[in-house]
C-alpha cells in the first residue's frame, strides 16, 4: 500500500506499507523532507513497525515522538504528518495527480444559482459522472452567504441588506457569514471524490485542500498559511475562509467533498459591518476589536487585477495538477436552475434557522 501526504507549509511524505495479521509491516517512509540525524529514519520506520493497523494518526505519531533520537530535526516534515500518510495508504487514498481535473469558469451567475451549482456538481462527482472539479465563480450580484447552522437574525441586519440591496442565501456547508460583491470576491469550488481526502481527519482535509492555494498566493509575493478550522491568513490579517459538505454517493457508497473558499480582493468594510451582525466574541476569538481588521484584501497586497490573481491561482493549479477547460452541462444547469428556484430563493430553507 502506498499512501502520500504533503504536510501543510512543509515537504512530501511517501509511506509504503504492508499489514500481515492485522499488524503494519514493512514500513517505508520516504519523501524530500529534511532529517537529522540519519539513524533517525530508521527510527521512524521502527516505530511503526508491528503497531495495530486500526492506530489512528495520532497514536501512530505518538510512537513515532516516542521513538525519535534525542535532538532529532525535523525540517518540512512532522511526526502528525508521517502518520496521515500512513493512514492514507492504508485507506487506499488517491492522490490529485490521478485524476483528469476539470475546469469551470463562465459568467456571472445568481447567488442562490451558485449555492445550487455547488450542491450538483458535487453530487455528480459522487455519482461518478463528472470528474473532479475546479468551478471559478463570478458573481452576478452582491450577497450575504450564511452557513448551513447559522441564524439568520443573529447573523444579518436586514435594514443594512435592504438598504443595499444585498440578497441573502444559505448554503448547504457550515461556516460563517460571507459578504460578497461582484467586483471585490473571489471565489472558487472543489469538487472531489471522497477517495482524495481518505485518511485525513476533518481538520486535515480543510489543509490538504487548500495546499494549492498557498503555493499560488506565495507566487505572488503573499505569505499565507492556512489557520484551523477554516482561514487562510497572512501577517496583515484574513484573507480567505473556507467550508466544507460531504455529499453521499450513490446507495450510500463512496462519495464527494465540497470545498469552496471566498477570498476578499477588496472590501467595502463599512458596507460589510452595516450588513452582518459581527459580534464581539467573534472578534475578541480573532485577536481584534474591528472587523476592518479582521481582513486585508488581496488587492492591497499583491497590486494585481482581479482577474490577473484569477488567471495565476489556475495557472498554479494547471502546473501541479493538469487542468482541462469544461463547462456545466446542459443537464446539470437545469437542474441547477430547478434546485435554485425549489430551494435557495425560498424562505423556508434561508430561514431554516431563524
């Protein structure tokens, strides 16, 4: 079994591993890390040797801490990350490079279509009749997007809103509020099959996820990291928040992940704080009194057009994984349009959670 994991900020770690009477065997962890002293992958490998194949990467990185040569360096690898490659190969896990990705960028579109959008797509990723997927949205209105669980009173002013002429929607994955405008969001969706993420836990996943986007954001200069459970960041603030659906396939068998993220380019702050209702417990957990401070637009900091940012985070994303241009099909539109117009424009669902 082999099974890879790039640790997040860090290197790739490989592991090949067999099982023999329920027991890991075998054990070969390599990878372009950096290690000192030598002894100390024999180290690793030892630890793993004979341990339970049900460990979860926890107690697998237990053994492999308690293992270690004292005064061992470990440069771009950790233990955490050696045991989630362990657990992805025996979990039979894919990797990005094994699929034929798709891409979808077209023209703006309705919120509640793109909240529509996301939940076909996917679903058809899970039901094995599209390939993984990258969707580039453009929006064709400003919005607030709620998160599945949140209220909608606590979350929203709806004078601001009105005022503004903002639309509300919820989307089907949790999270927090996002305020978009046509010109001042980017935003994007992956849709992969479950195998992608196998072996990760929930936390990992929204890392693993996001690995991409760090590396295309570093290429323009921007330093960013990827803040649990759901932030991107740099040193001047947030820049980006993600949320994630898992969707069932088909029968109940192996299915799809969701994983879409807003990212600010520009903001109207003033706008935004009339809009949501931001509370102060949310932002003393940031670190801040105001919410201004909570983001900093990628405008400001790499001082590249919108669609400039746009074309490099694909161009990114082509050169590690291949990237086909695609579109919605005819069939999934439809449906889309259906599900937008029974679902998310209906009070029932906006409002699901007052």
């Amino acid at each position: 079994m082999h099974g890879e994991y790039k640790v997040p900020g860090g290197k790739l770690v490989v592991v090949d591993v067999e099982t023999d009477g329920g027991v890991l065997r075998d054990v070969r962890v390599a990878g372009d890390f950096f290690l000192e002293p030598d002894e100390a992958l024999d180290a690793v490998n030892g630890a793993l040797e004979g341990a339970p194949a049900g460990t979860d990467a926890a107690g697998l990185a237990a053994r492999i801490e308690a293992a270690l040569p004292a005064g061992t360096v470990m440069y771009g690898l950790t233990a955490e990350g050696i045991a989630i490659a362990v657990r992805r190969a025996l979990a039979h896990a894919t990797d990005w490079t094994d699929y034929d990705w798709q891409l979808i960028h077209e023209g703006p579109q309705s919120p509640a279509l793109h909240m529509a959008l996301d939940e076909v797509l996917t679903a058809e990723v899970a039901a094995g009749r599209r390939p993984p997927t990258l969707r580039v949205w453009e929006w064709g209105s400003p919005a607030v997007i709620i998160g599945s669980f949140q209220s909608l009173r606590n979350e929203v002013d709806p004078d601001g809103a009105a005022r503004h002429g903002i639309e509300v929607v919820r989307r089907i994955s949790g999270g927090g509020a996002m305020f978009v405008e046509p010109g001042n969001t980017i935003t994007y969706s992956l849709s992969v099959p479950e195998s992608l993420v196998h072996g990760l836990s929930f936390q990992d996943s929204y890392a693993y996820l996001d690995d991409w986007v760090l590396a295309a954001l570093a290429d323009m200069g921007i330093r960013a990291w990827y803040q649990p459970l759901n932030d991107i960041a740099t040193e001047q603030g947030k820049i980006a928040g993600a949320a994630q659906k898992r969707v069932v396939g088909p029968g109940g068998g192996p299915g799809a992940v969701l994983h879409h993220v807003t990212m600010s380019y520009d903001i109207d702050a003033d706008k935004m704080t009339e809009v949501l209702r931001i509370g102060r417990e949310k932002l003393s957990d940031k670190g801040t009194r105001s919410a201004k401070k909570r983001v900093d637009p990628l405008r400001r900091q790499t001082g590249l057009a919108r669609e400039a940012v746009i074309d490099r985070m694909i161009d990114s994303f082509r050169a590690r994984y291949g990237l086909a241009p695609g579109k919605v099909t005819d069939e999934e539109l439809a449906r889309a349009r259906e599900l937008a117009r029974t679902k998310f424009t209906t009070g029932e669902w906006t409002a699901r959670v007052p």
